[in-house]
C-alpha cells in the first residue's frame, strides 16, 4: 500500500514538473537540450557529441563550440527518450539508443574524411558500442564513460543489484537539480537534466554499460583512445573506466584522471584542461 501511494504520488509530481520545464513549443523539446550543429559543414573532420543518462548536449556547455573553431564539424545529438519527457525514456531500449548513435555516425562518415565519436557518461559506453561496430572512425573520446557505478561502502550491495531492484519496487527516483554531480556549486542551475528518472531506463542503462565493458567489445576497439576521468567522481566509477580502456586493442591510449572534477566534467574546474587535452586528441587525427 506504502509504494502504491508513493508511486501515484511521484506520478503527479513528474507530470507537474513536465508541465512547468520550458520547452519549444513545436518540438516539445526542453529548451537547451535540442540537437544543434556547429563549424563548417565542408569540414574534413567532424566530432559526433553523444550525451550521457537523462541529459542532453547542454552537459558539454562549451565543448562543441570550442571544437568547432579548431575547424571541426561539431554534431551534438539528442538521444532517444531524452530532452522530452521521463516517461519517453521510460520506453526507449538499449537498440534505439545505439542504433540513433550509429545512424548519425554514419552520416558523417559519409560527408567527412575523419570522424571522432566523443561520448560522456552512457554516452561513452554508446560511444564504445560504436567504435567496435564502425571501426573506420577515426577515434574516440570518453568523457567520465558509464561502465560501472561508483561504490559505496554504505550502499551495502553493488549499485547494480540496487538498479535491478528498482522497477518491482518503484516507477521514479528524484533527482534534486540542485544537486546535479558538479563541484562547481554556482553553475549547478545552469545544468538542464530529467529531474525525476524512471527506475526502468535505469537498468537499460545499466545493460548498455555491461555490453561496452564487455571484454569482446573492447577487443574490437583499434581508434585511438582518450579517457577523461574526475578521481572523485561521484556517480561513474574511474577505476572500471580505466580497466575498460587498459582491454582495448587500440595502440594509442592516453588516460587523464582530473583531481577537482565530478561527473558532469564539462561545467567543473579543469574544463579548460579538458578543453586542451580534447584539441589536442583532435589535431593529431588529421
């Protein structure tokens, strides 16, 4: 009876939060989190940005445009179930998923000599499930990528046998934007992510993460490889990041764990080194 009346409860306080989130008013696309284009359309080399769970392309603040003018093309997606409603990611699977980020890689690879896949969070494990399946991208970047959660000693059980739980117990979990993984407290606001997360595309999540950490998909990884990782961060966990990058065939690896960065690294205090070591990744694949 208690979770009946907490999951009506949590269903009403989703719809009321559905209904204040400034959106598009044709797209019903919350605002911010639309798919945008940047740089030159005729460019050699373009960047495809694939965002992490329940976010979109504003986690990258200003990354794509710092790409863009190093002379990139700078393709900022929207994921399946994203950007809209929790209730659209609610019902989006792993294969949507994948599957946008490999028609989008695709099309690039068609108008552009080189193409980079840079993913944050379940972004970097899309990105990963890419590169294994594209081999002819030119590299790929990942930004805090999701292959396992981070433990706690308090959880009691691992993360994942919690997540597993979570459906048969209940539908949603808030998530307090004031509390968005980011050290830098005054751009907290500024961070535009689905407050109230379904339990369900938790674990879709989850299953994409066990697919990329995979020991067979990582052997299928021969692009050059840069990992950026916050030491601290709170929600993906470093140490799985890094044995994931250690089992991929790539030659080229460069690992770079960031003393004073949380999860959503983009927005945190070594963004500009981040910004570097991105530029830097990018120069020498042309």
């Amino acid at each position: 009876m208690g979770l009946l009346f907490w999951n009506h409860i949590a269903d009403r306080k989703v719809a009321r939060h559905d209904a204040e989130a400034p959106r598009d008013a044709g797209t019903g696309v919350m605002l911010q989190a639309e798919p945008r284009d940047f740089g030159p359309e005729n460019a050699r080399g373009a960047v495809l940005f694939i965002h992490g769970f329940v976010g979109n392309g504003n986690h990258f603040e200003q990354l794509p445009q710092r790409v863009a003018e190093a002379g990139w093309r700078a393709r900022v997606i929207l994921l399946p179930g994203h950007g809209t409603i929790p209730a659209d990611f609610e019902q989006t699977s792993a294969d949507q998923m994948l599957n946008a980020v490999l028609d989008e890689t695709r099309l690039l690879l068609k108008k552009h000599e080189k193409v980079v896949l840079l993913g944050h969070s379940m972004g970097g494990a899309l990105a990963t499930l890419a590169a294994a399946q594209l081999p002819e991208t030119a590299g790929i970047i990942l930004g805090a990528p999701y292959y396992a959660i981070t433990p706690r000693w308090y959880y009691g059980l691992a993360p994942e046998t919690w997540m597993r739980m979570g459906p048969s117990l209940m539908r949603w979990v808030y998530s307090n934007p004031d509390h968005q993984p980011v050290f830098r407290r005054e751009v907290r606001r500024f961070i535009v992510s689905y407050a109230w997360i379904p339990t369900k595309a938790a674990v879709t999540a989850m299953g994409i993460a066990a697919q990329a950490s995979d020991s067979a998909t990582l052997a299928k990884i021969n692009q050059p490889v840069l990992l950026l990782h916050g030491r601290r961060d709170e929600v993906t966990w470093p140490d799985a990041a890094c044995r994931a990058v250690d089992k991929m065939a790539s030659t080229s690896k460069r690992k770079v764990l960031l003393d004073n960065s949380n999860h959503i690294l983009f927005w945190d205090h070594e963004r500009e080194s981040i910004t570097q070591e991105v530029l830097v990744f990018l120069k020498e694949r042309l």
